[in-house]
C-alpha cells in the first residue's frame, strides 16, 4: 500500500503548488487548515453521530434524501457531514440539513485515526465512490458500521483488476453495499461479496423532492412571459457553440443558459454572438425590459433545478468533455433532454435514450433534428415528456430500502 500513500503525498504536493495560481485548489488547502481542531471545538463527544461522506456537489445531492430521511425518522443521532472537493463544500457549507460540516482530511494513516477519534461515529455512509484506503482500514479496526450508496460497478474498474488487491480488500470493510443495478451485484458476487442489495439511486428520489419543492422565481417568470423556454444546464464552451446556433436559428423561443463555470470570456462570447438579446441574472432589476431579450444568461448557483419547471425543451451540458451533468433534474419535469456524446457512463442517460426521452448529439445537424420535431409537433413533444417523466417516478424508493435496511426495521 505503500504506493498509494505515496500517491497521497504526491497529490497533496500538486495541490499545493496549483494554489499558487488557482482558487480551487487554493479552497483545497484553506478548507483542511486546523481541520482537526475546529472539530474538536465544534463536535459533541458525548453526541451520537452519524458521518456522511460525498465527494462532491453531485454525490452530495445523492446523499441528500438520505441525510433528509434521518433527520425526520432517528432524531437521537447527529450528522456529520463531509466533502473532498471545494466544488460541493463551497457551495454547501451552510446546509442546515447537517450538525457538523466540514472537508475531509488528506487520507494518511495519522489523519484516519485522528478524523475518527474526534468524530466517533456509529455509523458512515459513503455516497457512490470515495474507497479511501486508510479511512476504510481505521474503521474496518474501530468496527464502525459502514455502507456506501447507489454505488456502481463497471468491469474495468480497479476492483476487477490483477492489481486491486487493496481495493477489494477495502470493499470488506461495508457492512452492506447499496447497488444501483443488478450488473453492479453480479460483478461483486464474482470477488465473493453477498452483502449487496440492489435498492437504485437515490438522485430519483431527491428528484421527486426538487419537484415538489420547486420555488417560483419572479426575474424567471418576468423573462419568460407567455413565450415557450428551453433551459440549458451546466453548459461548457462546446455545448454552448451549438446552443448559439440553436438560438439564433428560433428567434421565438426564449432561452436560459446556465455555465457550469462563470467564466466571464465565455458569458462575453454568448452575449456577444446571440442575436436576439441577452439579459444576465444577476443585473436584473424591476426596471429591467425582458420583452425584447431572448437569452437569460444564468450567472448564479442554487435555482437552475427550479428553472427547469419553466421549461418546455432541455439540454445538459458536459458530454463534450468528461461526461453530462445531472439530467434527472431536468426529466423529472418531463422535459425531453439533449446532451453532447460522452454519456455512456451514466445508466439513466442510456435509459431515457433507448426510452426515446433523451437524444445524444455529436455536433449542430443532431441537435437541429431532435429539436425541430419537439418544438412543431405537440403530440410528439407531449409523449415524449410522458416517457422522462414516467421514467423519474418509477425508479423512486432507493432511500427509503437503505434507511430500512440499515436500521432493520
């Protein structure tokens, strides 16, 4: 194991130097100083705790109905909460949902022994990835119970391999392992495991949740009007040159982009090549004309969930890159859903495409074909928004069979 440790330190190294010049990694180091202390300071030693585990925003929203759940069912427990990237922590760091919310420490062996000591949780949830060794090893010797969530499993992963010893050895340390899929169960059942149930995601059910608590927002209602809207979510550069044309090409639909990153050069390029006038979120006011702009640039965080029950049509950025975004907060609202070609690597992307709910598009010819049908055909566009929604509600439960599950009730 000495290798990963090494590649621990290694990281650390990188992360540090990367601070110099950007602010992620610079939240990355700030996040961890005098983590322990502050725990000290902050976490109730006598308290009953359960520890929450998510890598990022995304896993995060996974945990949420989970996190949810236990408030209102087993109030006599604590919830700690953590994150390892800025991107979720940042973000999140004022949910109230949570008693104590901090980063997770860098996982040596010292830093594993000393998060446990001060947090001494009964029981730790991890949510779909994160394996850390050293931490999985120190609550392996401290017999906590613990179990990860809507996990998935693919064939090429490191478990599978003639060198992932260690981490096969680590999935021994969860007491059950919560599935999404029934591939996920027959690959652990290859390596020996029996304890795994297949309960699904859990994003299904804090969909259904975003659907009934989605707010109304006045800037949005006012931009919209009595005109049809197509929300674009956590766009990246290449998702945005076909939204430009798809714009331009339908000066009578209205548009709402949300940049994952507001990076200012792309926002300017946006404003700059839209024809039909732009608005951003941020400098709207009362006095703000929203009649005569097509495209509202949405330039904050925290309400592109609630935007997507304004819309008609949808598209999901990141499939040009590493992989699409969250789609299920746009089908949940039955909107049919484009994105770009990387998507494979997501079981409900692949659904709600052979559904007929979602199509994959490789350049502008794609997206103009799937969206002309759905824009001129209301029948078509009807049934179509039927399927996304159909599909979202029918795959619900996931939380309530891990609650269940590990408390045994």
């Amino acid at each position: 194991m000495w290798f990963y440790n090494l590649g621990l330190i290694l990281y650390a190294w990188a992360v540090r130097l990367a601070a110099l010049r950007h602010k992620k990694a610079r939240l990355w180091i700030d996040g961890r100083r005098d983590l322990f202390r502050r725990m000290r300071e902050t976490i109730d030693p006598e308290a009953r705790i359960i520890w929450i585990h998510v890598a990022s925003l995304g896993e995060f929203e996974q945990g949420r109905p989970i996190i949810e759940n236990l408030r209102r069912t087993h109030p006599e427990y604590k919830i700690l909460l953590t994150f390892f990237s800025p991107s979720g922590y940042e973000i999140r760091k004022d949910y109230k949902g949570a008693d104590y919310l901090f980063y997770l420490p860098l996982d040596t062996s010292r830093n594993a022994r000393r998060f446990l000591d001060i947090a001494h949780p009964e029981i730790a949830i991890f949510v779909k990835y994160e394996y850390w060794l050293n931490l999985l090893r120190e609550l392996r010797r401290c017999k906590v119970r613990t179990y990860i969530v809507s996990a998935i499993f693919r064939r090429n992963s490191i478990f599978f391999r003639p060198y992932g010893g260690w981490w096969r050895q680590a999935l021994e340390t969860f007491d059950v392992l919560f599935v999404q899929n029934e591939e996920s169960k027959e690959l652990l059942a290859t390596l020996g495991f029996d304890n795994v149930l297949v309960a699904g995601d859990t994003r299904f059910d804090r969909v259904a949740e975003i659907t009934r608590t989605a707010k109304r927002i006045d800037i949005i209602d006012r931009f919209k009007g009595d005109s049809r809207l197509f929300v674009a979510g956590s766009t990246w550069g290449p998702d945005e040159e076909l939204l430009i044309r798809l714009i331009n090409d339908n000066p009578e639909v209205k548009f709402i982009i949300a940049p994952h990153e507001m990076d200012e050069g792309r926002i300017a390029r946006i404003i700059g090549e839209v024809r039909g006038g732009t608005l951003r979120y941020t400098q709207c006011t009362s006095r703000t004309g929203y009649g005569s702009r097509q495209v509202l640039i949405l330039d904050t965080v925290g309400i592109l969930a609630s935007v997507y029950s304004y819309a008609t049509w949808s598209y999901i950025g990141g499939g040009f890159g590493v992989g699409i975004h969250n789609t299920l907060e746009a089908a949940t609202f039955g909107l049919p859903v484009a994105f770009g070609p990387n998507y494979e690597k997501f079981k409900e992307a692949r659904d709600l495409v052979t559904l007929g709910a979602a199509r994959s598009v490789s350049d502008y010819a794609q997206l103009r074909e799937w969206f002309t049908p759905l824009r001129d055909n209301e029948v078509f566009l009807q049934k179509t928004s039927r399927i996304a929604k159909d599909y979202t509600t029918r795959h619900q439960g996931a939380t309530s069979i891990i609650i269940k599950t590990i408390f045994q009730e």
